[in-house]
C-alpha cells in the first residue's frame, strides 16, 4: 500500500481534546474532537472512490459538504483522513478484508470532520471490477437510524477497550 502522510490537523477554536492517531499504514497524525455531531443531509448520499491503496479519487458534493474538506483537499489524501478516534481498528480491518475479498461491507461508521466535528454513516463499500480486476472502491453513504448507532457505539466502546 501507499503511504501518503497527512498534515495533523489545526485545533479548532473552543473546546476540543487532541488524539494521536496511528493508521494501518504506520503514519500517524494529530488530531481533534469535538462533541459537536452534524446531522446526516436529509435526502442525500455520500458518495465516494477511493484506489487500491484506499487513496480518495472521486468525492460527491455531499461528501465535501458535511467532511469540511475541499474538493481538492479530498482528491487524492487517504481514506483515513475521516478516521475518528472512536472507530476501532477491527471495525476497519473488517472493511478492508471484506473488500479485498471481491464481497461487500456494510456497517456504521463515525467519520472526523475538518473540523473536529462528527458525523454517523450508515456505509456499504464495494469493490470496483474492471475488465476482471479490482480497480479501486467504492463507498456509499446513507443516514444511519439513531437506535443502530447507539448500538454501535455500545460496541465499538466495547471494541476500543479491547484494542487498547
């Protein structure tokens, strides 16, 4: 896989806790939270592709609009770079496994903001198959039901202990 090192990202004004987070790849990069979620856009799909080494090459209007990324920021940084901190490892592994295996991934996900909000997908990535090959994925995005996600954050806060 290709490594591409992210920037930590700017602290944001107001109360946020920094994170150092390590990425599969083996960069790591500072990061911040806040307790500030945004609600899923109404109506709308995230959409994004990413290449073989999870490198982001196409992002919808949805995607750069709740992400807080430009356009051009998102084009070519790694997937990770939505990477929450309360997102176990495992929940990751599982994807990237699932998907290498030509098979699709379903599952929610807690993605970072730019700014150090957050927001709750309900995720399905699949592979993108070209003349036979794997080319790439794809991830689309809907608004995830607020009983899954507590179920979710049940698990994953059980997942975390475990990891750490």
């Amino acid at each position: 896989m290709k490594s591409v090192q992210l920037p930590d990202m700017d602290q944001p004004v107001g109360d946020a806790t920094a994170h150092r987070l390590t990425y599969s790849d083996g960069l790591s990069r500072v990061v911040y939270t806040t307790e500030n979620e945004l609600p899923y856009p109404d109506g709308k799909l995230i959409v994004s592709r990413v290449d073989l080494d999870g490198i982001i090459t196409h992002a919808n209007d949805a995607f750069v609009d709740i992400s807080g990324y430009s356009r051009d920021e998102l084009i070519g940084a790694p997937h990770h770079i939505l990477r929450h901190p309360q997102m176990p490892k495992a929940a990751f592994k599982d994807l990237w496994q699932t998907v290498e295996a030509g098979k699709k991934w379903h599952g929610y996900v807690k993605n970072l903001c730019k700014d150090g909000s957050y927001y709750w997908v309900y995720a399905t990535a699949v592979p993108n198959i070209r003349h036979g090959e794997t080319v790439g994925y794809t991830s689309v995005r809907r608004k995830p039901s607020r009983s899954k996600i507590a179920q979710a954050e049940a698990l994953y806060r059980k997942m975390l202990e475990e990891q750490a």
